[in-house]
C-alpha cells in the first residue's frame, strides 16, 4: 500500500525503499529482547537503521509509552561495534568449491548458517568454520554436500 501512495506522489524509488523497509520492520521491535544473538545484529545493521529506531521510538510515545525495547536497543547498538555487528566472513563460496562443494542454491543456506554460528560466537576462525562446515554437512562424493540439519558447533 505505501508503495503504491508513494508511487502515485512520485516520490523518488529510494524513498519508495526506505518507506518499504520502515513498514515492513517496525513490528520487528517488540521481539529484540528475545531474539537470538545472529537474528538480533542482522536486524541491527539494517540500512539506515537509525530511522527505523526513531519510529520504533515515536510509535511508542504515541501509543503505550513504554519505552524499554528502544532502550535495550539503545544499549546493544552502544555496547556492540560495527565489527561485531558485521564481522568478515569466515567462509565464502570460494572456499566451498575448493574442497569439492558444488555451487547452487545451497551455498546461500551453508554460508548464513555459518554466518550465523560466527554471529553467535560460535565460530571465531576460519579454520574453524571450515571444520564445522565439514562436518554439518554430507562429505565429498561428487553430489551436492548440503543437508539440512541444522547443529550448534562444539
């Protein structure tokens, strides 16, 4: 509905986007103090997710007033720096291929679950992710080496 009203006004399409995301996230917010540690910093490093805190903030003024979900994200945004939020990757489909994955849809799956295991602080290195991919997912035979089961590392 915002796309089309914003369309109709001829705003301009990074705006259209920006209104897009703000609709589509604000309810986002009354789950932030229950979400996993790698569901939390993604939503964290959002594009200019500064606008997305400050209407989180003005719809709780305006309405119940209770502002304890913006505070603790107040407090994680200081509390966590951007390398944290966005760490480099520990593993990328380079590496997959060089030990005998093959490319296609599941390399998205294996790579945010890794990102999500570093994100957690479950994967700090390299060799690590590279070990744990390993084992999580089905050895070299020439098919494709995803399986979905999903596994906290050791």
């Amino acid at each position: 509905m915002a796309r089309d009203i914003l369309t109709r006004l001829r705003c301009p399409n990074q705006e259209i986007a920006l209104v897009e995301a703000l609709v589509a996230n604000h309810l986002r917010f009354k789950d932030v103090q229950g979400m996993r540690a790698s569901t939390l910093k993604r939503f964290l490093r959002l594009d200019r997710f500064e606008e997305h805190l400050e209407l989180h903030r003005l719809d709780c003024i305006a309405s119940h007033r209770n502002l304890a979900n913006y505070e603790f994200v107040k407090a994680q945004l200081a509390a966590l720096p951007p390398e944290a939020l966005k760490p480099p990757r520990l593993v990328t489909g380079h590496d997959l291929i060089a030990r005998g994955y093959l490319p296609g849809p599941a390399f998205a799956r294996i790579l945010k679950q890794v990102e999500d295991a570093q994100l957690e602080g479950w994967l700090r290195d390299r060799e690590a992710a590279l070990g744990w991919v390993e084992e999580h997912f089905a050895p070299p035979d020439g098919a494709p080496r995803y399986s979905p089961k999903r596994t906290r590392p050791a």
